[in-house]
C-alpha cells in the first residue's frame, strides 16, 4: 500500500483526522465507520464469517469496507469473501505472534 498522503476531518463527525492515501476516498474515521457497520447480520453464514474480534475491525478499513458492502447491498462476491477471510487470518496470525 502506499504511504499516507494527507490528512482530512472525518466527512461525519467532523473531529477525528483520517489518513487519506487517494483523493477519491471518502474520508470516515474507524470511529463513526464502526458505528455504521455495527448492525446485527441475519443471514449464518455471513454471521459467522463477520464474527471477529472488533479490534480487528478497528485496525482495518478494509474489513470494514467488506462488512459495509454486504450491510448496503445484501451479498457479497466470492472474491470478496475470500479476500476478507485472506486478510482476517493474516491479522489473528499477526496477533498471536505479538
């Protein structure tokens, strides 16, 4: 990934600053983005692939942008799917190294 470019107010509460890395990124801090995505999943099989530590969550706008995607439009792609499992095993790994 490339560097941070800039920082921005969050377009939402307006208090938290947000590392930027394009112009076309929407500037929402893990703050209000958690709060957006905190919605309960109906569907088991998203439930479970969704049921994650929330630091997890936290720690990644991917992941976030992944459950946001399934809460807007009900589904997901299985290149979606894999790519956040990819990215959720990497991350646990990651923290029981640590």
């Amino acid at each position: 990934m490339v560097g941070p470019k800039f920082k921005q107010r969050c377009a939402l509460c307006k208090k938290n600053m947000v590392i930027m890395y394009s112009a076309r990124q929407f500037p929402i801090c893990s703050e209000c983005h958690m709060k957006k995505i905190n919605q309960p999943i109906k569907d088991p099989k998203f439930k479970e692939l969704f049921d994650i530590p929330i630091e997890l969550y936290e720690k990644s706008s991917f992941l976030r942008n992944i459950k946001e995607s399934y809460i807007r439009f009900d589904s997901l792609t299985e290149k979606q799917i894999e790519a956040f499992k990819k990215v959720v095993k990497e991350m646990m790994d990651e923290v029981k190294k640590e």
